[in-house]
C-alpha cells in the first residue's frame, strides 16, 4: 500500500479529533514527533510541531482547552470559537502528515482533507453542545465535555498507531452519532405529544 495512502488516514484521523479538541490531536502529534514513537515523519515544512517548544506551547494550549471546556457558558464559546480554529488545527495536522510530497502538495492535501473534516466534526458538536446546553441548563456539558475529549484523545491515537482503522472507526461515530441524534429526537416528539 503507498505511503500516501497512509498519511491520508492518518491527516483523516487527527483531523476528526481536532474537530472536538483544537490541540489535543496536534499535541499527541508532537509528542509522537519528538519522542520518535509509532514511526511517525512529518513533511519536512511541518518539522516544527516536533520541537520541544511546539510540544510545550501545545501541551499548554490543551490543558487550557480541557479545563475551560468544562466551565459552563465558557465551553459554547470555545465551541462557537472552535468553527474557525478547528478547520484550520485540521489543515495543519493533514498537512504534517504528508511526509513523501512536497510541501505545496502537502499543505493543499492538508486543506482538502483536513478543513472539510475538522469542521464537520466541529458543526456536529457544537449542535450536541447547544442540545445539551437547552436540555440540562449547561450542567451537562461537562460530562459531554469528557466524551468528547476522550473520543478526541482515542481517534488521534488510532491514527497515530493504526491509521488503517481510522476510517471504519468514523464509520462507527457517524453512525452511533444518527442513532443517538434519532433517539433526541424522537424523545423531543415524544414529550411535545
């Protein structure tokens, strides 16, 4: 299988996760960079992210996200916010991942394949957050704030070890995603009845 093959899944993977958490994606992504762990090589324009000083700028960045995401009011924010920043976190991921092309190449891969992704994801949960945030006065958000980041966490480890996985495992999120969507919905119908 080509390499490009790979690094696609892999873009796909940290892309998704990036539509729930800006930077926990690109931190396990550096982190994998600067502790040479899973044979993971960035395109040579992205060997920055391996630095030690992206890998404390990021760990930073995603502790920060983390505990905001779970005060409420200030996580809708981060949500609204996140449209615009996670598309580009996104962008930038695919990108590094596209080791064998050159950079130009790399950076549009980056765009195609990261953007539309993290921002599908992004849309997603900022409607789950906004459902949760009617339903339960935003005293749920926290609890739905930890499966998100937990979710966030695993696919950008899948894609990081088995990139290969990273595409039935969206299938999977999607999926369980329109049940639970279809489940909101006829509760909602239910209860106006």
């Amino acid at each position: 299988m080509d390499t490009w093959i790979l690094a696609a899944f892999l873009g796909l993977g940290l892309a998704a996760a990036t539509g729930l958490r800006t930077f926990l994606p690109l931190l396990l992504l550096a982190a994998a960079v600067h502790f040479e762990l899973f044979g993971i090589v960035l395109n040579e324009s992205m060997q920055w992210l391996g630095s030690t000083g992206a890998l404390v700028a990021l760990t930073v960045a995603t502790v920060a996200e983390l505990v905001a995401d779970m005060i409420p009011l200030v996580d809708n924010a981060l949500s609204m916010i996140g449209t615009v920043t996670r598309p580009v976190a996104g962008a930038i991921a695919a990108w590094a991942a596209f080791a064998s092309l050159d950079p130009a190449m790399a950076a549009l891969a980056g765009i195609v394949i990261g953007a539309p992704t993290a921002l599908a994801v992004s849309t997603a949960q900022t409607g789950t957050r906004m459902a949760t945030t009617a339903g339960t006065a935003g005293f749920g958000n926290p609890v739905v704030s930890i499966v998100e980041s937990a979710v966030s966490f695993v696919t950008s480890l899948i894609a990081l070890i088995v990139p290969l996985l990273v595409l039935p495992l969206l299938v999977l999120f999607g999926w369980l995603g329109f049940k639970g969507m279809r489940r909101v919905r006829r509760a909602r119908a239910t209860r106006a009845a």
